[in-house]
C-alpha cells in the first residue's frame, strides 16, 4: 500500500509542493519536478519516469483512467489534498484530476542518442521556456535522439516548458552541458564511436542554405540564444552554419520556428537519400 498523507491546510507538505512548481532551486534542492494532465502523466508511465508521488483530490470520484493511474505507479506516495488547496496547486484552467511528482533525471550524457544518421540538438543558453518546450516538441515529432542545453538557461522541467512541449519533455531525453568545453568533449567522443559527425550551426548570415545542405551522417544541429544568437566557442566548433532564407520585413525567425524548419528540412534530405538508396530486393548496383 502507498503511504497516504492528507494536507487540508496550507502547512509545510503544501508549501513545498507549491515551491517545485515554481521555483527551479526547490526542484533541484529536492531532485523533483510536477507534471499534470492526462498526456503527461501518461508519456511519463509510457517512458519510464520514476514516480515520486501522486497529488489526488480529496475525496474525488476519479475516472478509470485516474484509477489505472493509481495502479500503474503503485509505488508513488498519495498526497490527499483538500479540493481548495488542490486548486492552488494546479496550473490548468480547467482544473487537472491527477497530478504528479517526478524525479528529475540526470545530466548523463550517455541519455543522447548518438546512433549512425541520427540527430540531436544543442540549445545555447535559451532563455524563453516557450521556446525551449517548443523545440523540443518539435524534435519529439521528427525523431531527434535528444537535446542539450549548453550553459545557463531557462529550466526544462518548468511547467512552463512542459507545456510548451505539450509533454514531450518526458519523451525526449534532454541534459545540461556546463559549456562549450563539455560539448567539445562529448563531440570527440561521439567521433569514436559514429562517422561523419557534422555539427551544424544555424546563422541567419550563414554560409549556405539549409535547403541546399545535404543532412548526411550523424548531425548536431546548434540553435543560437534567443538575443545574441550562438557564442562564439560554440560557433567555433561548427562544420557550417546555415540560414533560412526569408522575405518580407521580417529580420529573422524565431529560434523555435527556425528550428523547427530545419529539423523538416533534415527530414526531407533523409527521405530523398532513402529513396535513391538501391533497393534490396532488387539487389542493389549490378
């Protein structure tokens, strides 16, 4: 059986329950960030997250999904909240009918996926959660094997970036490079291990367009800050850096559009390799 713990007045369990969700010094402190709503908590269970707790409404009559809940994270502590209190703690406007504590996971850089032909994308210090959630959607949709987010930033597992990323924050495996040295490292490691490395920098000067970029091999993809676009030691460590081409008054693109783009345009190179790759049944070139 979990250990049941009621909270029906605003005491210390309920302070710092409010604290993790809005303060990233109580999640690191205490190793544990909140997620809510039903496709969350659900890619949570679906990847593995390890279940800290349950914040439940007292009393509350839950759906069959809010009982499957219950049994699938059997090991999870309950915390039973007065439906008041409850409603200070939830960040959705129609209210949420089960949230939940995570661990948070840690910054092993082995979490990237670093196979042949794969992608992963370093983020220079985002400073905007909506951003970062969004690119992380994004890489989520188009198979990216992780993200990187290379010296301070904005906290991916604020509630404010897991929204953004309408949950796949806990599909996509993310961690923190201290800086451009630790991403130096991490790069001829994965060099050792995958051939035709490209790290590949997005400029809105840059040297080529992406449309006319061949994505071969493994790529990493950097994304500049929001304001003062990539550091120059991470720009030094660039094979190329691309540029979207663009009209109207426009000056450039917002850093997850621009991403985002560019992860499409990764796609469509791998498909059109695919489709001029000999096929097998045909027994390839004579």
């Amino acid at each position: 059986m979990p250990q049941i713990i009621r909270i029906r007045s605003e005491n210390a369990d309920f302070q710092l329950l409010e604290a993790l969700g809005r303060s990233r010094e109580k999640r690191r402190k205490h190793g544990l960030f909140v997620i809510e709503g039903v496709r969350s908590i659900n890619l949570a269970l679906q990847h593995g997250w390890t279940f800290d707790a349950l914040l439940i409404p007292e009393d509350a009559s839950l759906s069959r999904w809010g009982h499957d809940v219950l049994e699938r994270a059997e090991a999870a502590r309950h915390f039973l909240i007065a439906p008041q209190g409850y409603g200070l703690l939830t960040d959705r406007n129609d209210g949420s009918e089960i949230m939940a504590l995570l661990r948070l996971p840690g910054h092993d850089l082995s979490r990237l996926l670093t196979q042949p032909g794969g992608r992963v994308v370093l983020l220079d210090r985002p400073g905007n959660p909506g951003n970062l959630g969004s690119i992380v959607r994004s890489c989520d949709a188009f198979g990216v094997g992780g993200v990187g987010v290379v010296g301070h930033g904005v906290d991916p597992y604020s509630r404010e970036a897991i929204r953004a990323s309408t949950g796949s924050l806990l599909a996509v495996p993310v961690v923190h490079f201290p800086g451009p040295a630790e991403v130096r490292e991490w790069l001829d490691t994965v060099r050792q291990k995958v051939e035709g490395v490209r790290v590949v920098g997005t400029d809105e000067h840059g040297e080529q367009t992406a449309r006319a970029y061949d994505f071969a091999g493994f790529t990493v993809l950097v994304a500049g800050n929001e304001t003062s676009g990539m550091s120059a030691a991470l720009r030094e460590l660039c094979d190329v850096t691309l540029r979207i081409d663009i009209a109207g008054s426009a000056s450039s693109l917002n850093v997850a559009v621009a991403t985002s783009i560019l992860l499409y345009e990764m796609s469509l190179s791998a498909q059109a390799r695919s489709a001029q790759a000999p096929s097998a049944q045909t027994g390839g070139n004579p």
